[in-house]
C-alpha cells in the first residue's frame, strides 16, 4: 500500500468519512486535518483517475479544492478520457535561427509551449494570426458556483479564494486561450485544470475564452481545444478540435530501408516479450527517466499508469535494452535509462529516432514484419505476424491467446516506425 493510500485509509476512519457521505452526498475536509497524517500538497494532486487512492476508486470517490485550504469529497465525475489523437500530423520546424530550441533538449511544459509558439503551431491551432503571451502562473480563484455530476446527480458546489495554476495564457484579437501543459501522455483529465481557470478568465474578458490542453512528446504536440456549453456547469465540457503538429525528422522510407539491410539481428533477452501497444508512451517514459530514476509505484502514481501497466511499459523499455530495473536502498524496485539509453537521448532528435528503430528491428519479428510491409504495401495481418512470431525465438510466449495480444505489440511498433516517414 502506497503512503498516500495508508494516509487516506487512516483519515476515512477516524472522520467516519463513508458515513458522512452516506447522509450527505460529500464531505468538507480540511488542509489541517490532511496534515494530521500527510502533507495535503502530496494528498490532493491527482491529475487523472488511476492515480487516486484506492478508497476513493473504490468507493467511486474524487476530490476537489474549495477554498485556499479546504477540499469537498463526493462522488464527482470529476475526470474526461481524451479521445484518440488524430492520425494526421501536421510538420513543422523550429525557426534555425533559435538555436536554445532544440527537440532534445525541450524539458518542461513551458520550454515546449515557447517551442510550439516559435513554431507557428499555436497560430495555426488558434487560428489567431497575433498572439501575445499574458497570464500566467498560481493565483486566486474568486468565487463562483457550479453544478457537477454525482452518483445521486447534480450537486452544486461553491468555490472561494482557491488557488489556480494556469501553465500559460495567449491572446489574439478574437480569443484568450488558456492553456493546461503535460509531458506525459495519459487516457483521461482532471477537468478542473481547465474549468477553474476558464471560470475565472471568461467573467473577467469580453472575449471567447478557449480551454486549451497541450501534451508534448518525442518531438509531437497534441493540441485539444474544449469548449464549455454551459459556463456553470463542470461537465459541459465538449471537444472543439484536436491536431498534432510533429518536428520534422526528415526521415524518409529509404532511411528505414537501409536499417533493414544493415541492423544485425540480435538473440531475444530473457524478458518477457512486450505487451506494449504505444511505441509513443514507451519513449514518453524514457523522456520522463531521463530526468531522474524512479521507483515503481513513482511510475505508477506520476504516470497515469496502473501497476500492470507500469509493468508491460518498463519491460518493453528493458527488452530494448533501453532501461535497467535495480532496487533503491530501501529494497523498492527502481527504473532508471540504461547507459545505451543515457546515450540515445542526448542524440539529435532524428538521429535520437532513428536509434530507437534501430533497436526495434535488431529483434527478428519486428525485422521482418518490416520487411513484409514493403514487400507488399501493407502491414500484415494478425495471423501473419503471428507466424513470424512463433519462429523467432520468443521468450515466455507459448499459447495462442498470448501470441494473438503480443502480436498488437508487433503491428504498434510498425505503424510508430512507419509514422516517422516524412513525405
């Protein structure tokens, strides 16, 4: 058990909390009463839905804050899966002249927000031709009132003085868009990032007031601009459009051609054979090790993973023999990039892609499912690949129902590979 979850278990208990919301629909807690136990700043941050503590997925329980130090619990529907990104990608360039923008070195949200505007992406998006960055930063949410969706139906909730983050804010002549930034790619949202801020700003300016969440990784910008139909209330929230806007690589077929011809063919590791569908989280969370090593459960509460999925995506890393899995001094499980990983992210973005491929296709099943692609123009089917798969050595995969999940692994990593191709 995680200490956010022991500290919520003890805080449940001796606030009869279960039984608050049985006759009341929800319960006003306190920072000080948080803090009896642990720091409400560790307690209360919990941007999408697998990192809540397990008495609150269990009971189908969230949290939000009300004032500068008191949070209402109730069985909110408080988060929004994001749809599927677009399978368009718009390229663009960063201008040559800006020399501190490079693809690598883009290390925070703000870093990769002056990139996207440098690129031109964010006037494309916004369709503003003059944009100018305005506010930004921590502060005071006024007060205001909304309905939100509860098990027992609309319930309304009051907010007073709570602080807000808002990641950046630009404003055109038709529009103020308010950005919330991610580095980590995720399947859900906590829609407050974007509604408190919204609520705030839109009685503020006269102009249309545009929720905008930006998740950037391995060079991609995925843009999703929301609406809310109706201001006062939480879950109005609707998809206005979403694009995604990729540095360019220039990597053509003949690039990847001539690494089919020349990777050698390695032996399979002694790890089980990935059950890893993205290509695209699996570098986001080599982007995210980069920065520092991190624990097991660190992966699995900051990462919007599950424990399962915090499995399948740490070893499809080692299987690239990309990450190395060790122990910390307290015995804990520890993530951190392998020298060879050390070495490929501080490569030049293409190069640092090219790299990655590279280690696809020393193992044979993605090597010739590859092959077959531009053989025959297509990528082939579940039942083909299987095949391959079945005579290329696999570790630890004997039935027919586990070669069949694997094999969306395979066909994943293909489709990522070919998505590199530019032109």
């Amino acid at each position: 058990m995680g200490l956010n979850d022991a500290a919520w278990e003890n805080l449940f208990e001796k606030y009869h909390i279960l039984s608050e919301l049985e006759q009341n629909g929800h319960f006003i807690i306190s920072a000080g009463q948080i803090k009896e136990f642990r720091e409400p700043r560790l307690m209360t941050k919990f941007d999408h839905k697998v990192n809540l503590p397990a008495v609150f997925s269990e009971n189908h329980l969230s949290i939000l804050p009300i004032t500068r130090g008191d949070y209402i619990i109730s069985s909110f529907s408080a988060y929004q899966d994001f749809p599927e990104p677009a399978a368009a990608v718009q390229r663009v360039s960063i201008p040559p002249h800006l020399q501190s923008l490079m693809p690598q070195f883009l290390v925070s949200e703000a870093i990769a927000l002056n990139c996207a505007n440098a690129c031109g992406i964010l006037q494309d998006f916004l369709e503003e031709d003059v944009l100018a960055p305005t506010v930004s930063g921590r502060m005071s949410s006024g007060s205001f009132y909304f309905s939100i969706d509860t098990a027992r139906g609309p319930k309304s909730v009051s907010v007073s003085n709570s602080q807000i983050e808002i990641d950046a804010a630009y404003e055109g002549i038709h529009s103020l868009s308010l950005f919330e930034a991610k580095r980590d790619l995720s399947d859900d949202f906590l829609i407050r990032q974007l509604y408190y801020p919204f609520r705030v700003w839109n009685d503020r300016v006269t102009k249309t007031v545009k929720p905008v969440f930006l998740v950037f990784s391995n060079g991609i910008f995925y843009l999703y601009q929301y609406r809310f139909s109706d201001p006062q209330n939480y879950n109005s929230l609707c998809l206005v459009k979403q694009k995604n806007y990729a540095i360019a690589a220039e990597i053509c077929r003949s690039d990847i051609e001539r690494l089919l011809q020349t990777v050698p063919l390695a032996d399979e590791p002694a790890i089980s054979f990935p059950q890893a569908d993205r290509m695209s989280r699996i570098i986001n969370l080599i982007e995210l090790l980069y920065e520092k090593p991190m624990t097991k459960q660190e992966i699995t509460s900051q990462y919007a993973f599950d424990e399962r999925q915090t499995n399948y995506y740490t070893d499809a890393g080692r299987y690239l023999g990309l990450i190395d899995k060790t122990h910390d001094e307290n015995g804990r499980i520890l993530f951190r990039l392998s020298p060879l990983g050390q070495h490929i992210m501080k490569l030049e973005y293409r190069e640092r892609q090219l790299a990655v491929v590279t280690r696809i296709l020393m193992h044979r099943v993605f090597h010739e499912t590859l092959k077959l692609y531009f053989q025959c123009g297509e990528i082939p089917d579940k039942r083909t690949v299987i095949q391959i798969m079945k005579r290329s050595g696999l570790y630890h995969v004997e039935s027919d129902t586990t070669y069949l999940r694997r094999s969306s692994t395979v066909i994943g990593w293909i489709r990522w590979v070919l998505g590199l191709i530019e032109g």
